[in-house]
C-alpha cells in the first residue's frame, strides 16, 4: 500500500494534482492545478492511481492539530494563566516573507495566541535588531519571539537565531535547541520537521527498523527530519529507530538511484533533486516525495 501526504501554505488540493502531473504527465478533468479547487484531493488521486494508493491530506490534519492546541490554550489560561504572546520581527519587503508572517498571525489567532509585528527596513544594522531581540528576550509579555527569515545579506542569521532566548524560540533554530534535538531531549522542533513527525505519528506510518531517504540536508528542514527520523524511540524525546540515509546535490546521481530503490520511504524537501528521483530512483511501486518550486511544498510517500 503506497500513501501519500502533501501539504502546504495554500491548500493540499492543488499541490497533489500539480504532483500527479509531475508523475504522469496528466492533470485531472477539473483543472485543479489552475487553482479552482473544484475537485477534492482525495478524487484527484483516486482518478488516477484508482485503488492503489490512499491519500492523506495534509490540510486536515492541521485543522486538527490547530483545535487540540486552541484547546490547550483555553485550559493554559483558564487555570490563571496570562494569553501566549507571540512577536514577529520582520525585516525587509520579501513578498514571500511577508505571506509567511500573515499566515503564521493569522494562525496564532485561531487557536487564540496573541500576536504582534514589528516591521523593519531592510536597511537595519545588525546591532539594532540584536538589541530589539535581548528586550524582547527580557519582556514578561511576549511568550515566543520570532525573526522572519531570510535576512538580508548584511546580518549574520545564525548569530541573530543565536540572539534569542532559547525558551522563546519558536522557530527552534537557537543552537541550544538545535542540540537538544540531536540529543533526543525535549525541545523547540523547526516547523517543518515537526509536521513531518506529526504527520507520520498520527497517520500510523511504521519507521522502526524501516530505510528512509531523505533528499535535503538543510539545518531548518532535512536535518531535523533525519534526527527526529533515526533516533532512539525510548529516548526522552522518542525517535522513529529508522534507518536514516541524507542525500543532497553533491550526491551522484547513481549513489541516490541506489539508496532510493532500497528505501521503504523516501521523504524529498530539496527541489533540485526531484528531476533525478522521480523517473528512475525508485523501486517498482514506489512513488516519489517530490518539492515543487523550491521550499514552498513538500511531499511524502510511503511504501508499506
């Protein structure tokens, strides 16, 4: 049985046709991938690939995931506690990155956490936005401080991820999170990783003793996924006890055909890799994870 997972910024409905198109070279009668969401994912698929795939969308799990957490967060402040208190600092006029921070309030509303954004040019100096971020890092109000990344090129990220406390760190990007997570210990996960984790924990998807390939190394993404993937699942913070390989654009097309075809589950967040794994990286049956137009989507089939 082949599942499927797609989720992203918009909704899991066009990113699945827009995949199938991709695999087959086919788009569905309804023209999803034109953005008019006449069809649902689920028919999509099934058009295709008839009964032997079943998809998972990933726009419904969120809608779970955001109830259970509006309801802890009614319990946090009902037992006395003061509202979570998001900042954003966000710097520059990325289009990207400001769809990004609209988002991300607009979910902090839903599950009832506050939130403001601090707007920036992008001509700031690198000390200005440390010093903004140490006075959040000391204000009681503010639960969870956040700096919209990219930067621009003068500031240094990593030192201004650095800069944050690590108990406000919402990105999970601070160094001591980071190696928290490598620790198997509790800790701040990045979000795409997270949802990754909590899409394969709550769909039922086995990784113990599985091979999974991950195509992406990156800090904020791939990494993370292959820590949370690999490690020890009786640990403080359980893992997925899979055997993890990293693959990456240095890798040679014919190393990645190998370990693909050996993989039970393939997990691709890297777009420059999609064009090598998608027509000939996989064993029969198998369906590729493919991103689609950078970091914006991701994908994940499994094969059980």
């Amino acid at each position: 049985m082949v599942f499927s997972v797609a989720f992203n910024q918009i909704d899991s409905r066009v990113v699945v046709c827009e995949l199938l198109y991709l695999r087959t070279g086919t788009r569905c009668a309804q023209k999803c991938h034109g953005y008019g969401l006449s069809r649902c994912d689920y028919c999509v698929y099934f058009c295709l690939f008839s009964d032997e795939a079943a998809i998972i969308s990933g726009t419904k799990l969120a809608k779970q995931v955001l109830k259970e957490v509006q309801r802890d967060v009614e319990s946090w402040i009902s037992c006395g506690n003061k509202r979570p208190h998001l900042t954003v600092i966000l710097v520059g006029d990325n289009p990207a990155s400001h769809i990004y921070v609209r988002n991300k309030v607009k979910a902090a509303a839903a599950v009832g956490i506050s939130s403001e954004v601090i707007l920036k040019p992008k001509y700031i100096s690198q000390e200005e936005l440390l010093d903004m971020t140490l006075k959040l890092n000391k204000d009681s109000a503010v639960s969870g401080v956040l700096v919209q990344l990219p930067l621009p090129d003068h500031i240094d990220e990593r030192t201004v991820c650095n800069a944050i406390a690590p108990e406000k760190d919402v990105d999970g990007f601070h160094i001591i999170n980071i190696g928290r997570l490598c620790l198997d210990q509790p800790s701040v996960i990045p979000a795409t990783a997270a949802a990754v984790w909590e899409i394969i924990k709550r769909t039922g998807i086995q990784t113990f003793g599985k091979n999974i390939v991950v195509a992406g190394r990156s800090k904020n993404v791939g990494m993370p996924i292959s820590m949370l993937l690999h490690t020890d699942g009786e640990h403080e913070r359980p893992g997925g006890d899979a055997t993890v390989t990293i693959a990456h654009r240095h890798t040679p097309k014919e190393q990645l055909k190998i370990h693909t075809q050996l993989a039970d589950i393939v997990i691709v967040a890297a777009g420059n890799v999609v064009s090598t794994t998608k027509k000939q990286c996989l064993k029969p049956k198998k369906k590729s994870l493919e991103s689609i137009g950078g970091t914006t989507w991701y994908f994940m089939y499994f094969t059980k």
